[in-house]
C-alpha cells in the first residue's frame, strides 16, 4: 500500500491585508481592461429599458387620470412603474442574448481550449465544505483529480479540500482523504480549521495567507461543485495568457437531478440560462460578477483586493460579509483588475433537492445581498460593480412591492370604488407585461428549435415543447410559494433574526403534505383572501387566479416536486431533458462523446450532468 503523503504542502504566507471600504480609494494596478463600445451597449440597455418603462407608466398614468387621481391610483402607480421597470430591464438583457446567440456573434456554450503544454505557473483548486456528505463529496474530488491529469494538468494543479466540519465530521473526511491521497494522480491536500472564522471566505482567506504565495490562480469551488480537468486546465491557461485578468466566472449548469424540483430547474437553466448569460456577457464585459465557486481567481490580485472587513452593528446586516462574491469581484474591479464570465462547457453545480431547501438557501444570500445596500457608496467602485449590488439587493425587495401592488388592487375593488385598476390598465400595457414577464420563456424554445442538433438534445420539438408549458405551468404556480417564502424571510431579517450556518441538505427527501402544511398557513391565507375577491370583482379575481392557485396548492407543489419518483417519472417521458453529459469514476460506462470522461481505479461513482 502506498504511504499517505503529507497532508499539507509547504507554506507559503502571502499577505491579504483588510481593505477599507469608505475614505480614499486604492491606487488602479491595471489599465487597459475596458473593451471598446463598452459604454454604449451599457447606454443602449438602460435607454431600451427606460423607453419600455416610461412608455408603460405614462399610459397606465394617462388611464388613471381620466376621472382624476385617487390615493389608490398613486399607490399603484409607485408600485407599478419600478416592478414593471425591473422586468423591463431583465427582458431587455435577454432580448439581446437571444439576439447574440441567434445571430452567432456569441457563439454559447462551448469547450475551453485546454493547451496543458503552455502552463507555467501553478493553480490550485480549493474546495471548502462544511459537514457535507463525506462520500459525495470525496467522489467528486477523485472524479476531478483524474480529469485533471488526463488533460495533462498533473504537474500544474494541485487539490486542496478545505474543510471547516465539525471534529467528528473531519475525523471522517481524513479518512476519506488518505483512502484517496496516496493513489490520486495530483496532489490531493486536506486542512480543517478548529475555528470556522467567517465561514466561507474566511476559510479561503486562511488559505490564501498560508499558501497563496506558492500558486499564481486559484480555482475556487462549491461543495457541489463539478468541473472537467480540461475546463481547468483551459481557464488556468486563459489567466496565464491574459495577466490583466483577475477573475474568470464560469456559468456552472446543474447537475446530479433526482427530485421533481431539481430537474425543471435543470431544464430552465439548460433553455434559459443561455440567453441570459449571453446578455449578462455583452453588458457586464470586463466587469462581471462572481458567483462565489466555479471560477479561477488571480491569487496576489485576489490577496491585495479582497481581504473582507467587518460591517459595523451587529448581525444580520452587520457583522461578517455573507455574500462575498459580489464584493470581491467590485474590489477585484477596484484595483483595475478585469473580471469576466466566460460560458464554457465543462463546468457544473448540484441545485437544492426541494423547494423548502431552496428557501433555506434563498434566506441566506438575502441577507448577503441587502448588506450590500450598506456598500453602494464605497470608495472607488466601478458604475458597473454598484449595479450588480443594486441588482442583487433588490431582487429581493421586489416580493414585497408586487405584494403590495396586489393589496392595493384588491383594496381599491374592496372600498367600492368605480373603477378598478386592473381594468382601468390600458390592453396594451397588459399584454406588453405578460410578454416581458414570459418572453425570455419563448426566446428559449425558438433558441433551442432553431438547431437541429440541439433541439434532439432536448428530447426533439414536441418534447421541448412540453417541457417548456410544463416549466412554464410550474413556474407560474411557483412566483407567489416564493414571493411569500421572500416576504417571511425578509420580515425575519427586520426583526433582526439572522441566517445561520446549518449544513445543506444534497439528499433527495420526499416531503409529506402534512409535514410541509404547517408551515404554510400565511400561503393558504392569502390564497384565501385573493379567492375571496370573486364575492367583490370577477374580473380582478380571475386576473389573480394563477396566483391563487399557487398559493392554494403550495403544500402540494412543494411535496410533490420533492419526490424522485416523479423525477424519474418525468425523465423516461423525456419531459426536462436536457443535453447529457457525464463524468465516472470507474470503467463500467461510456461517456458522452462531448463531456470529458474519467477513468480511475477505485470506487464508483457518477456524477451526471443532463437527463
């Protein structure tokens, strides 16, 4: 049997002094990042965003005043113009991804060029986990270590699991790392830290002060996280031809989908992810955001940019920065770094099993992105960089304004007034709603029926037909389960009750009806009270009605695509399919020509990327 090598690789200290967020701004590093025309795409989106807007609010206006303004017109109209605003802004961006993939001058999803023979300088792959399934886990190091080597990174790359579990949980993980250490094909480290200091940046940041001298990148990844050898290998290459970058994101897509839930959200990331991210691309350019994982990082640029400070006051919105990501891609921004994203196959995430441990996920990175509120006005910060904080923060405040929007449609028929607002609402700004709210829907399946190869990699048209009406049906009943899910959560955050650091559930866990129904008695009232609208208006009750549906149903939609039956049910009639891909360790399978195989003695474990 092979000796257990070291556990840890010499140190390497390099310093990540904390930075000051308000006063004078750090001296720029690096200069020439900005493409051209930069300006003008970012003009383009607010001024197309803005004519949508101002054409909708001024119609709506002009209806309203027609027998004069009351306190229920001014009402709707503060709520209506920054919502349908919001909507307009994300249709727009995705108009132009639609239009960027269609037209090729995107090209979408392809293979990262991975040239292993032009690497020079070292990178290291970091993943920290917290108490997470030791088998999975360590399954997906191994399938990655081999991938590694086989895109002839070996000499290059080193793996470094980062573990902030509890005592008796790391006794486990170090079992599992030395089973695995002594025959992996690269270097395979482990370190648990005794005190789990600002979760996970403050795990990173440990490793960066011990050892980030030796590394020039690093490749930060999620627990969940999957990537080829060839996607890190080709990303590790791009930093090292490119030294004015200083972040590259990756646009993971999901994988490892048992559960009902898991496999629509699958099917929209795979339909509609694309165009988003293409539009997301053609604005954002050399100041994109970072999504916290599945992204190489330039090591000295990420130490003397990012060291997180404390927020004054105490928690939840004070204390440790909980949404790191999308302040240190400002900060990288800051010292004149380029941030990009890059749309490369090869690079994957796990998504939450159910809708309960999305919400639980959903509440911790709200109360990360409304801190951000407290850094739009720190020193130094790209435009671009304070709208990706504005945009995070307030996706979350949206839940709120479109509830108040409806009880204010609801109250005004309630007060017996003589016309009601839904119906005072010009046609046209109607329909101009509905197409925005479900228009990137269909720019996805033209985006998908336009290629012929694609379209059979989503089961043929009939087949992505389906998938779309039956993500767009569960979608709709989904929108008000989550807005009352956001509101409660929000209400918590105000009362000053923090999110805490429990361990993700990555299990597939049916949920019973009578398990979840408790829970859900703030949905079923306001379902009520929306139903009840039929005594007062039919018109405007039949408008809510997807509405209250969903929340009618919630305990049902919720039990249901948590089961894994319906999952598998729902694959063997292709519906959510999605294209294959396939990472193994072992030899009992062939994968898919396009994904990138690993063939490893050793236990066996699949790590699958589509239906």
């Amino acid at each position: 049997m092979a000796p257990v090598p070291a556990a840890l690789p010499a140190e390497a200290p390099l310093a990540m002094p904390v930075q000051r967020l308000f006063g004078n701004a750090p001296a720029r590093r690096e200069l020439s990042t900005r493409p051209h025309g930069l300006l003008v795409k970012r003009l383009l989106l607010i001024t197309l965003t803005a004519v949508l807007g101002l054409a909708a609010s001024s119609e709506v206006r002009v209806a309203f005043s027609r027998d004069g303004l009351d306190p229920f017109d001014i009402a709707m109209l503060l709520f209506f113009v920054p919502l349908f605003s919001w909507v307009a802004f994300g249709f727009v961006s995705s108009t132009i991804g639609f239009l960027q993939l269609m037209s090729g001058a995107h090209p979408g999803f392809v293979p990262v060029p991975s040239p292993a023979a032009t690497l020079t300088r070292r990178t290291a792959v970091l993943m920290p986990v917290y108490n997470e399934d030791v088998e999975a886990t360590f399954a997906r190091v191994e399938a990655m270590a081999f991938s590694i080597a086989r895109a002839g990174g070996a000499a290059w790359v080193d793996f470094f699991v980062l573990s902030d579990s509890s005592a008796l949980h790391g006794k486990r993980e170090e079992a599992a790392w030395a089973e695995l250490a002594p025959r992996a094909p690269i270097a395979v480290y482990y370190r648990r830290r005794e005190q789990n200091t600002a979760r996970k940046p403050g795990n990173v940041a440990e490793w960066v002060q011990r050892f980030g001298g030796a590394y020039d990148t690093m490749l930060v990844l999620d627990a969940d996280s999957v990537m080829t050898g060839a996607a890190i290998v080709g990303l590790a290459s791009i930093m090292e031809a490119r030294p004015s970058i200083g972040l590259l994101q990756t646009v993971p897509m999901i994988t490892n989908a048992r559960t009902l839930f898991q496999r629509w959200m699958q099917f929209a990331s795979e339909a509609y992810g694309p165009i988003s991210s293409a539009g997301l691309l053609w604005w954002s350019g050399t100041e994109a955001n970072f999504w916290g994982h599945n992204a190489i990082v330039r090591t000295r640029a990420f130490a003397e940019s990012c060291g997180l400070p404390e927020l004054p006051g105490k928690p939840p919105f004070g204390g440790h920065i909980l949404s790191h990501d999308m302040l240190e891609s400002a900060l990288l921004r800051r010292r004149g770094w380029a941030v990009h994203m890059v749309m490369i196959g090869g690079s994957y995430e796990e998504y939450p099993p159910t809708i309960v441990d999305h919400a639980l996920r959903d509440r911790r990175w709200m109360q990360g992105n409304l801190q951000h509120l407290r850094l739009l006005g720190a020193a130094g910060l790209a435009t671009t960089s304070r709208l990706h904080l504005l945009i995070g923060a307030s996706a979350y405040l949206t839940s709120p304004g479109w509830l108040l929007l409806l009880l204010t449609t609801i109250a005004q028929v309630g007060a017996g007034a003589d016309r009601n607002a839904l119906i005072a609402v010009p046609p046209g700004v109607l329909a101009l709603t509905v197409l925005l709210l479900f228009g990137p829907k269909l720019m996805g399946l033209i985006w998908i029926l336009a290629d012929r190869a694609r379209c059979m990699a989503f089961g043929g048209p009939w087949r992505a037909l389906a998938s779309v009406v039956s993500e767009l049906v569960l979608s709709t009943l989904f929108a008000p389960v989550s807005m009352v899910l956001q509101i409660k959560s929000l209400v918590g955050l105000l009362l000053g009750i923090p999110s805490h650091w429990n361990v993700q559930n990555r299990d597939a866990q049916a949920i019973p009806v009578r398990a979840i129904l408790p829970s859900m008695r703030d949905h079923l009232l306001l379902g009520l009270v929306f139903a009840a609208t039929f005594w007062l208006d039919t018109m405007t009750a039949l408008w809510l009605l997807p509405l209250t549906l969903g929340l009618l149903g919630a305990p049902w939609l919720i039990s249901l695509t948590s089961r894994e039956d319906l999952g598998d049910a729902a694959a063997r009639r292709g519906l959510f399919r999605v294209p294959a891909r396939t990472m193994r360790v072992g030899r009992a399978e062939v994968p898919d020509p396009a994904a990138d195989a690993v063939d490893a003695p050793g236990h066996d474990a699949t790590l699958r990327a589509g239906g």
